[in-house]
C-alpha cells in the first residue's frame, strides 16, 4: 500500500511540474507578442506579470499542499486496509487449521463407521466398472439402450469421501446384472434403425439371437456402441447363413438352425474372420500376373487335353468297329494299315513289314498330338508358381524393409499372396499329369492295337509263303 501512495504523489508532482513550465512559456510568449512602446510601459508590463506569476504560484503551492495531504490520507488509508488484511488472514489460517482438524477427525469417523461396507462398496465398484463395459458393447443395448448412464454415477458416489450410493441404485445395479443374463437367452424382434452399406437409414425389423448376433432382412447386423447404431454388414458371410437367418426372422415360434458367433457380444472375431476372408476370386486376383499366365495356361492344358480325349475316344471308337469289319476302311488308323496290306498282296514278308511299319509310324503323331505339350504344361506349372511365389516374397521384404514388421497382419497378407501363385501352380499342374495320363493311355491303347494287327497281318502272310 505504500509504494502505491508515494507513487501517486510523484505523479501528482509530474503534472504540477509540466503546468507551471506550460504557464512560463504561455506568459513568456504573452509579452513578447506585447511590444512595449517605452521604458515606464515595460516597467509596468513586468510588475504585472510578477504579480500574476506570483498568485499562480500560490495557487500551484495551494494545490500541492491539498495533494500532499490527500496523498498522507490515501497512505494513512492504505496502512490500515494492510493491517485489516493481515489480521483477517491471521483469523484465516487459524480458523483453517481448526476446520482441517475437523475434517481429519470427520474422516477418521467416517471410516470406522463404514467399516465392513468399504469392502462392500469395492466389490460394486469393481462390478459396476465390469457390468459398464460390457452394456457398452452388448447387443442388447442396441435394443435397450442407455443402461449404463447411471453406473457413472454409482461408481463416483462409491469413490467419493462425500457421497454415498442408495439402496436404490444398489439395487439397479442387481437388476442389470440379471436383466443381461435374461436377455442373454432369448431370441427377441424389434424395430430400430439400421444403416446400410451405402449410408441410407431404414427403420425395419431387427432379430437379436440372445448377445451373439443381429439379423434384419436376412442380413448380418454389426452394432456400434458409439452411438448405439446397427450397422449392416459390408460382406456377409456364405448364402446358407443368410438363408437361414431369413428362415429365423420369418419364424414365429419352434426351433430354426442359424448361425451365431460365439466368440463376441458386437460380432466377434469369428465373424469379423469369416467375412474378411477372400473369395476365390479375390485370392485369383492376388496371384496379379503370374497367376494370370498360370490360369491361361491352365485353361489351355484342360482345352486340349479334353480336345485331345474327344479325338481319341472317336477314333478308337471307329478302330474297334474296323476289328469288327473283314473290309479295310481309311476313316481310322487301323483301317488304313490294313488298306496297306491289301493293295500289297504278293509282297515278300520282309517288304510287307516294312511297309506296315511305315504306315503305323505315319499314324503315330496323328495319335500322340498334344501329348508332349501336357507334359510340358504339367511340368512348368509349378515353376510358374514358384516364379510368382519368390517374385512376391521379394516385393513383401522390400515393404518390410521401407515401412518395416510393425503389424505383423500386413507381412502375414503380402506372404499369403506370394504363395497365392505356387497353389495356382499346383492346382494347374496335378489336372494337367493326370489328364496327360489318360490321354496317353487311349493313344498308347490305339498304338498297340495297330502294331498288333501289324504283326497278325505280317504272320498270316508268312504262313501263306
């Protein structure tokens, strides 16, 4: 308060000080703008300025006095309020030191009259806390929603050192806990909003199967607990669930088989698995361009080889009914073999074989075409995969080495990719052998029946000679 008042007094000054030099120079420019015409006018003209100076200054004098003892007051003033405060704040500290002897002595009290309901209230507490996290995300809430607004309040009362819960909201708390457990075990309909995959609200029909699953309109519901909103779900598992859940929802009473998921109360992990994993098309599309160049060639084995199985399920169709015929016809292998034989009866043996020897070997590529291409296709297939397999593992690491093994799902996704083209590979290569194999089985079947008849044709005519 002191330094206050002596700086006012000295700002008081400041402005007295700035007036009397402001008078000064307004009286010293007054009397030069008045020229004095002789010696007795300016004598005269000085006396009267003395004299004005002069009562100014009493009047500058007067001021400062009234100022000085105005500014005594205001510090006399100031001196009290600081001896008022400090013995207010004296009072203060001693009336809070006999409050915080209160307060001490009160809690001591209230903890041993608590006594055993301390434990009690932590044993809510903990409870409250468990059944609240799981309202906040059970299914249910979708159905009733706002269960778990008073629990904020039960769990505060029951860490205050002020408050206390009533029996009231005590015996909400048993409520909601057995209300959960009820509800757990029926399978109920409702109305509510569901949002679909394009953002648009519809108010319809929701089944809530116990806290596992939600289903409106043959359709899995995923519930959001921000919000309390059902949303539908993007993917949806296999046609068989969703039959069944339309089979559930248009039932009144028996039993209906559905499909749940057990493992969380919003749509589990099992669910979350089910409709997250790839399609075949999807896991086609991740093999990218090796995988392409595999199916190509997949697609061009199986075209072949069923073109090549049709052929020779033809011709050995016609050989067998040219065993069956005494007459030569030149539709088939075997017929013009035989035709050979009969334009040349009176060769020698030895002529005549050769000559059946050279008209089977210009029936064999005929028979064998394509053979060695699904030998081929089936053996490099698998390369291919390997190929893309290795190609992939390459652009996995090369990721890994630029953002690095963080999150574990993103290495584990780019390595199944990677191996996406080795099981095209496979899957091209095993058909491919085993269409090779009966292929092969019907050409060497027609080629063994012509050199049979060869060697029949050869042996008759020796026996003639």
């Amino acid at each position: 308060m002191n330094t206050i008042s002596f700086q006012s007094l000295k700002h008081c000054l400041q402005q007295a000080l700035a007036l009397t030099v402001a008078g000064l120079l307004l009286a010293g420019s007054a009397l030069a703008q008045e020229q004095a015409s002789s010696l007795d006018e300016l004598l005269r003209k000085v006396q009267n300025s003395q004299i004005a100076e002069t009562k100014e200054h009493r009047q500058r004098e007067a001021e400062f006095r009234r100022q000085k003892a105005n500014q005594r007051n205001l510090l006399n003033q100031a001196q009290r309020t600081k001896a008022n405060e400090e013995a207010r704040s004296t009072r203060l500290e001693k009336t809070y030191e006999e409050q915080e002897i209160q307060v001490s002595a009160k809690r001591q009290q209230l903890q041993e009259r608590l006594g055993s309901l301390k434990e009690l209230f932590g044993h809510l507490t903990s409870t409250a806390g468990d059944l609240r996290s799981n309202l906040q995300t059970s299914i249910i809430s979708a159905q009733m929603p706002g269960r778990a607004e008073f629990l904020d309040d039960l769990i505060e009362k029951m860490n205050s050192a002020t408050q206390l819960p009533t029996i009231e909201e005590i015996e909400r708390l048993w409520f909601e806990l057995q209300r959960e457990t009820i509800e757990g075990g029926k399978v109920v309909k409702f109305m509510d909003t569901v949002i679909k995959p394009n953002g648009e609200q519809v108010e319809q029909e929701v089944v809530r199967i116990g806290t596992f699953n939600l289903v409106s309109d043959g359709q899995y519901l995923a519930f959001n607990p921000k919000g309390e909103k059902l949303e539908e779900l993007t993917r949806q598992p296999a046609g068989a669930f969703l039959s069944a859940a339309t089979e559930l929802q248009s039932s009144s009473d028996g039993f209906t088989r559905v499909g749940i998921d057990p493992t969380g109360p919003s749509g589990g992990s099992l669910l979350s698995a089910l409709i997250n994993s790839p399609s075949l098309i999807e896991r086609w599309h991740d093999g990218k361009l090796v995988g392409y160049i595999i199916s190509c060639v997949g697609v061009f084995a199986v075209l072949l080889a069923v073109a090549r199985f049709l052929a020779l399920s033809s011709m050995s169709s016609k050989v067998n009914a040219q065993l069956k015929s005494e007459r030569a016809n030149t539709n088939n292998p075997l017929g013009r073999v035989l035709k050979v034989a009969e334009d040349n009866p009176g060769l020698d043996g030895e002529t005549l074989e050769l000559k059946l020897e050279e008209a089977v070997l210009k029936e064999r590529p005929a028979i064998e075409s394509g053979l060695n291409l699904l030998k081929i296709i089936a053996a490099v297939a698998p390369l291919l995969g390997l190929l893309g397999t290795v190609t992939g593992m390459i652009i996995t690491f090369q990721a890994i080495t630029v953002f690095g093994a963080g999150d574990p799902k993103t290495m584990a996704a780019g390595i199944s990719s990677a191996l996406v083209t080795t099981v095209l590979g496979l899957i091209v290569a095993i058909p491919t052998v085993l269409m090779h194999t009966l292929v092969s089985g019907r050409a060497k079947r027609i080629i063994h029946i012509l050199d049979e008849q060869s060697a029949g044709i050869i042996a008759e005519h020796a026996e003639r000679k």
